[in-house]
C-alpha cells in the first residue's frame, strides 16, 4: 500500500518488463534515517505516498531534515555552552508561554510511547517528535539561550538538554540514528 512519488509524479511500475524498485534501492536513494522515519509515520491501515523528492529535501519541508535540524541546533549551543548545566527544583527566569508548551509536551512523552505502544502505532511516535521539534524552532527564533546572567542561561540549558534528550529517545524508538551537526 505505497505509491512512490518523484516530483510529484508517480514512478510507474513496468509489468512489461516487470521492473520492481527494491527496499535497498530505496535508501540509497533517500538514506536510512528518510526511509525509516517515512514508513513510520503512516498507520498501517492506511495508504502512503513516499515522496522521493521530499525525503531526499534538506529543507523544513523534509520532516526528517527538520527533526535532524532541531536536535544539531541543540547540540550546537549545548557545545558551545561551557559551563556544567545545574539542574534545579525550581526554574525562575523561564516565563515564556512557549516554553510552558514544550515542557508540558516533554512531560507527555512517557504517555506517549505507552500509547504507541499499546496500539502498535509507531506514527504516533512520528507525530509527538515532528511537534516537538516544531515547538523548538519557535522557541529557538524568540529566545536568546547563552547571556551573562548565569541562572537565566543555565536554566535554558537543562531546557534545552532536555528536549535533546527527549528528541534522541523517540529518534531511538523509530529507529533513526540522530545527527549532532548538519
């Protein structure tokens, strides 16, 4: 139940010849973590449309690129932090309405591997790392992460290390190997 797509055209089957496209020439062609994330993001019980073009996109469009993109982007700023990152009870200079999102969504991840799990769905697991990421990225564009004020950065850095951590885990899960630079 999938139809391949290449610039928005299907790639036809030939049953003259009977020429078949094999999985391994699937990956090479997008690679390993693409193919993986796509079948992965479908229910089972439904019909998929692999777009060549888009998996093999480095772009936001591509969902796997921009997964890929928001865990570089943390590793790059977790690196670039030198300091050891102090975790607390208590965060004081966390106020953004953003960041209440992605720790509430950070939260669900347990939830969300039980469900997946009990329904066999792994899309689910697909979906919860895809919005996480999006909610990264917009709190990336408003937010500065390293100052001089060491509670305000320190407080952004266990943040930040626990989306990495979170996005690496349900990477883990589908079975993509997770990039620290791009």
């Amino acid at each position: 139940m999938v139809r391949l797509l290449k610039d928005g055209e299907e790639i036809k089957i030939s049953k003259r010849t009977g020429k078949t496209i094999t999985l391994n020439e699937l990956i090479e062609e997008v690679g390993i973590n693409a193919a993986r994330y796509f079948f992965a993001s479908k229910s089972l019980d439904t019909m998929m449309d692999f777009d060549l073009s888009l998996a093999t996109k480095n772009s936001n469009e591509n969902p796997v690129y921009y997964i890929e993109y928001a865990n570089a982007r943390i590793s790059k700023i977790l690196n670039d932090y030198k300091k050891e990152i102090e975790l607390k009870d208590n965060y004081n200079t966390i106020t953004d309405p953003l960041a209440y999102t992605i720790m509430n969504k950070l939260l669900s991840f347990t939830d969300t591997v039980i469900s997946a799990s009990n329904k066999k769905q792994p899309h689910i697991i697909c979906n919860y790392v895809y919005e996480l990421a999006t909610l990264f990225h917009s709190y990336y564009a408003k937010e500065k992460f390293i100052t001089d004020d060491y509670e305000y950065t320190n407080e952004r850095m266990a943040l930040l290390k626990a989306i990495k951590i979170v996005i690496n885990n349900s990477l883990n899960l589908i079975g993509i190997i997770p990039r620290e630079i791009m």
